[in-house]
C-alpha cells in the first residue's frame, strides 16, 4: 500500500507529490500478485523444476512500494527460508540489496545483517540463505522489471533436492505475515 498524508492508495495508483509513506510486509502484496515481474523466461526450461522450486514454502516476496503505472522506484521484501536456493538469474533493471535478518551466500561470499551488495542490469547472479534463513530489501529505479533464469539442469536438480527435503520445515517456518 502507498499512503500519502493519512490517505492509503492501492498500489499502482499514480504517483503523487510529496512524501509517500509504505506499509511493511504484513500489508504488502505478493509480488506474483503485481504486475511489477512478468513470469520468468528460462533458458535452459525447466518448468517442471521451477514450479516444485517455487512452491516448496521457502520463500515470500512482497512489494512494500512501486508504481507501475507511472514508473519510478519500487522496494521490495524477501524472505527466504534456511537454506533455501535461489537459481542463476538476472533482472532488467539495476538493484541495490540489503539484508536486514539472517545471512545469505553467493559463492564463497557470506553476506551478513547490516550489509548488501549492488547487481547491474542483465548481470547473473545467485545465492542461497543462510542457515537461519534470511530477509532482503531490493531497491530498484523501477517499479516494472523482468527476470530470466538462467541456472543448469544439473542445479535445478539439486534445488528441487533441497526443496523436497526442506518442504515441511520451511511451511512451519514461514512468517505470520505471509
């Protein structure tokens, strides 16, 4: 929700001059429920792979501000649980991270609260929470964005792995707001 004054507007609604206040996550959308990303284009496909992915409860991402509509900025709020993969991918657009809870890895780097870490547009990268799961704030210059995936079959094998095995636990530890 974006709220300007004591007013709340939908999420969409055009931008309007002066300050804008945002709820948190408990109010936010789901970013699949936006029209901020298009469904991920995968090369190699894998769809039967990223549905199972998808769907193993390791995840929530809402959108805490964006305006489709008229463009501009858009902040958005991940959570991922213990050890949850993410695949090699790239967005259409600059963005900035943060972790606010938890730790993440991308390689032999460990990422840690208080810190974060800048992707170019187009550039490929991938991570995986840490071993108490992790939330992320995604600033971008944007609010429409797209994502390709771009990770081997090999990987997805090994994240779909990891899905089914932390499946149950995951559900259990997913926050109230989500």
């Amino acid at each position: 929700m974006l709220v300007s004054d004591t007013m709340t507007f939908p999420m969409g609604t055009p931008s309007r001059k002066g300050p804008q206040r945002f709820s948190g996550p408990p109010d936010a959308q789901l970013l699949y429920e936006t029209q901020l990303m298009k469904m991920p284009t995968m090369d190699p496909p894998a769809p039967d792979e990223l549905m199972e992915w998808a769907t193993a409860s390791g995840q929530v991402v809402k959108v805490l501000f964006g305006d489709p509509e008229a463009g501009g900025m858009s902040l958005v709020w991940s959570w991922f649980a213990p050890n949850f993969p993410l695949p090699r991918h790239s967005h259409s657009a600059d963005c900035l991270y943060y972790v606010t809870k938890g730790e993440l890895h991308m390689g032999r780097q460990v990422v840690k609260e208080g810190e974060g870490f800048f992707v170019a547009k187009d550039a490929s990268y991938a991570y995986t929470a840490g071993p108490d799961g992790v939330e992320v704030l995604e600033f971008r210059s944007v609010s429409r964005f797209d994502m390709q995936i771009t990770e081997s079959l090999p990987r997805w094998a090994k994240m779909v792995e990891i899905a089914r095995e932390h499946r149950d636990t995951w559900a259990e530890e997913l926050p109230a707001h989500s």
